[in-house]
C-alpha cells in the first residue's frame, strides 16, 4: 500500500533525497513533503527553490544531532517529494496540501513540510487535528488581507488559522514586525505572544512557559518561519527583521515542545535566491534537530 493513495498524484519524487537517506515509506515515522510556493510573495521572490537548495544542503552536513546523542540515519523517516503547486492558484494549493496533510495525519506519520512561502501553513493546518499550535515568526501574520483583498497569503496565515480552524492555543514566538491592526486582533483573540524583548530579557521564563503550554496539549502543531532568526544568521528569507533570534534561543526555546505530541512540523520562508547557502544548511541542520528530538521522545 502506498504511503499516499489518493494525492500520490500531487507529488513528484526530489532528486534528492533528505540527507541522501532513505527508509521504507511503510514503517516510517515521519514523512518529508516538500511545498514548493511562492506566488503570493510581496517582497523577496524564490521561497519555491527552498525544498530542492535545503535537500542539497541536508546531504552536506553531517548526521550527528547536536542536541541529541544520535545519528540521523537511526531515525525512520521517508522523504515523498514535492507538491506539484509551483504557480497555481492559491486556492488549490491549499487543497492539495490539505490532502496530503489529512492523508499523513490519519495515516499516524508525522508530517514534516519544507515551504515554500507560510500561506502553506494554513493547508496543512487545515488537514491535521491538533490542540496547540506553535508558531516562530518575526511577523504576526494577523492581516485580515495582503495586500488589499487578498485573503489567502504570507501575511495573513496566522489569522486564517485562528479565524477558521480556532485552535485553543495559539502561541506566536519571536514577533517583533506588526501593524496595529494585527496587534489588535491578537488582544482581542488572547493569543500568547512572547515577543523578541521578552526572551532577550528572561530567557529561562519563556522556556518554562513554553514546557508548561506542552505539557497542558494533547496534539501539537509547530511551525518555523525563518524569518524568526536574525537575519544576520539566517539571510536568506523573503522579509528579513532585525533584531531576532540567536541559534542558542530558538533551540532552547524550541526544545520542550519537540515531545511525542508533535503531529506536524514545518519549516519556511527560506528563500535561496538572497541566501549565502548559510540559511539553506541551517534548515537542514534545525529539521535534523527536529526530527532526532522528536524520535527520541517517541515511547
Ligand atoms: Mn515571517
């Protein structure tokens, strides 16, 4: 039986694998779907070549996980490719990707999506049944449209998430860069925002409060913009903010929600066409933590 029997139709095979290895997609643990879109960017073009540049990059790092005393290659995980959703309609897209989330979250798999621009987040969300969820960003992503009419987009994810899905906890890590609009509207919602100044000033008590909204989930869903770390670190994004996230915060911060109620995870905004390569291998480097976290917490 196929991993995916109906959306098999939606994906092409990468020409490479994540990290050069793969397992059988009948036992695997996770599975890699790669969301190559980007055609509701406003800023910097190219989150689209983010799956093929993080899969070249995962092939040249090594597989020890920092964070964890293992290997990557101990790890069950299967990479199914890519979405075919390269300049269609955003209305598609997300159905397609809602079917495929739907498809990995009934399946038991925990979904690992590598974007690709954030509108993705909404599909995925849209497919997955989950309590909580986590969301690292510079941005709030609370616009009810952007630009002017434009409902389904990079700014606008969190607040369709919220609108539509209403999950009971929200939780928006590292926002620095909003309107007075979106400010508003996470007041009005209660939505948990641990804002860049507060983690620089009390690391140790976002960390704590993280790890008691985890233990209080039942499912949880987690989401990493790019854009969250400094972009001093991670340049190539497609709307970089000062002023973010050193590595040694975002993985301390990261850490306690990477727990056997993980459903699904994903990583974007990466955009190759203004990176260095750096933002491409600490992708890799950041899913690779993801996944051997997640795995040793599995029992
Ligand atoms: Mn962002």
């Amino acid at each position: 039986m196929s991993l995916f029997p109906y959306s098999q139709i939606y994906l092409t095979k990468a020409h490479r694998d994540f990290a050069g290895i793969q397992k059988s997609s009948k036992n695997a643990y996770f599975v890699i779907v790669g969301m190559p879109y980007d055609s509701t960017t406003t800023y910097r073009p190219g989150t689209r070549f983010a799956p093929i540049s993080i899969r070249d990059a995962s092939i040249n790092i090594e597989t020890n996980s920092i964070l964890n005393n293992i290997y990557l290659e101990d790890v069950d995980f299967f990479d199914a490719g890519d979405v075919d959703i390269i300049g269609m309609d955003v209305r598609e897209v997300l159905r397609r990707i809602t079917s495929i989330a739907k498809e990995a979250n009934e399946s038991k798999k925990i979904l690992i999506s590598l974007g690709g621009e954030h509108t993705v987040t909404y599909g995925i969300a849209k497919g997955m049944k989950f309590d909580s969820i986590f969301v690292f960003d510079a941005h709030l992503d609370l616009r009810d449209e952007y630009p002017l009419s434009i409902k389904y987009g990079h700014a606008t994810v969190t607040r369709r998430i919220c609108e539509e899905l209403n999950p009971p906890r929200v939780t928006l890590i590292g926002a620095r860069a909003f309107s007075k609009e979106e400010e508003e509207f996470a007041k009005k919602r209660e939505l948990e925002i641990i804002d860049i100044l507060r983690i620089k000033e009390n690391l140790s008590e976002c960390v704590d409060l993280l790890k008691r909204a985890a233990e209080e989930s039942s499912r949880i869903y987690i989401s990493i913009d790019m854009d969250a770390i400094d972009p001093s670190i991670a340049p190539g994004v497609s709307n970089p903010e000062p002023f973010g996230l050193s590595m040694y915060e975002f993985f301390k911060l990261l850490k306690p929600l990477l727990t056997k109620k993980v459903v699904g995870l994903d990583l974007v905004e990466v955009c190759p066409t203004y990176d260095n390569g750096n933002t491409s291998v600490l992708a890799a480097r950041i899913l690779l933590e993801c996944l051997t976290s997640i795995w040793v917490n599995r029992l």
